[in-house]
C-alpha cells in the first residue's frame, strides 16, 4: 500500500487522457459546491488543491465568477486545465509541500486530500491554515472513517486513506476552523464524505 500511496501523481500523469474522458460530468457536487460559495460570503479567490484537469469543480467556480489558482502535481493534468481555462492561475505543485505565501477565500480539495496517507493528511492542516484568513471557507472529501481503502483505475491500484471523523474535528478545531457542516457518505452525492469548515481565528 505504501508503494501505492507514493505512485498517485503518476498514475494521474500517465493517465490523464483515460480520467478526462471517464469523470463525470453530471456535477453531482453541485449542492456542495454551492454550499461552499455561500460560506465565502463574496465573490473571491479560491484554491483548488489537485484540481486535475479542472473539469467539472473550477469550471463551475470559474462559471461563477471566482479567479481560480489550481495546483496539481500531474503536469499533464493540468495542460488540459491551461488550455481550457486559460484566465485562471494552473501551477504544477504537490499539496503537501504548498507554500504559496498568500491567501485565499475558499479552499477545496475535492477527490484528491483522500489520496494522502494519513500522516501526510495530518501534515496538511496547517497547510489549509496557512492559506486561509479569517472568514475563508474549506472544503474537502475524506473516508467515513479511520482506514485505508484501495480502489482501481486503469488497472492500477489506487490507494485512498481516512482518519475518523473526531481526529478531522479536531485538526480543524486545532488550526483555527470551526466545522460547518458534514455528511458521512452523502447519499445525494455519490456517496461522498464531504467536510465544510470556516476560519474563524
């Protein structure tokens, strides 16, 4: 499993063509995107922490009027990204070492944190924090609890990990976030595990 965790960037570099043509398109993050915008309170800036090819989550952020800076560490990834919004701000970075030095108004790491291992998911924390001012909305998908799953994709095993829902809690309680909302497994969005929290210090 280990050997999968470390291949994740690779596997979405080599790939990117078969991704781009099998996800979805239907937005069945819609309610959860909205919900997301509603707790920026104002049309801002937002970070897309492996944002892919940006098809479908920062092209509806984009449709809406926000300037989006999307990080990715799978280069080819984001060419497609680039050339299908080139408006927006597309850098080639690995989450895990983000240091960017400014702020945004919303953070979103939609099916890409959950591909972190778990010590690695812990380490991200102050990342979100140091990206974030008071007021500014985060949003990311997880595992409804402690454990490692590994699913499949292109033949290649696909490592995905969790920590319980009270060590997410209080992560974000630890780093300056106050939990807004969270659904274990949300059954109106493919059965996604999806946490939304607020900078509040």
């Amino acid at each position: 499993m280990r050997h999968a965790a470390a291949h994740i960037l690779n596997i979405y570099q080599r790939h990117a063509d078969a991704f781009a043509a099998k996800r979805s398109r239907a937005l069945s993050e819609k309610p959860w995107l909205d919900k997301f915008i509603a707790a920026m309170d104002k049309q801002g800036r937002i970070l897309d922490m492996g944002c892919g090819n940006g098809r479908p989550v920062a092209e509806y952020f984009v449709a809406q009027g926000f300037q989006l800076t999307g990080i990715d560490g799978a280069a080819a990834m984001l060419s497609r990204a680039r050339d299908d919004f080139p408006h927006q701000r597309w850098l080639e970075k690995d989450m895990r070492q983000l240091a960017l030095g400014e702020t945004f108004d919303g953070l979103i790491a939609w099916d890409s944190f959950f591909h972190l291992t778990q010590q690695d998911q812990i380490a991200m924390f102050p990342i979100f924090a140091a990206h974030s001012h008071p007021g500014s909305a985060l949003m990311f998908t997880s595992g409804p609890d402690h454990g490692v799953a590994m699913g499949e994709f292109e033949g290649e095993p696909l490592f995905h990990a969790s920590l319980a829902p009270e060590e997410y809690r209080a992560l974000l309680h630890d780093n300056g976030f106050e939990v807004m909302d969270m659904i274990k497994e949300d059954p109106h969005c493919t059965g996604h595990t999806v946490w939304l929290a607020k900078k509040i210090i």
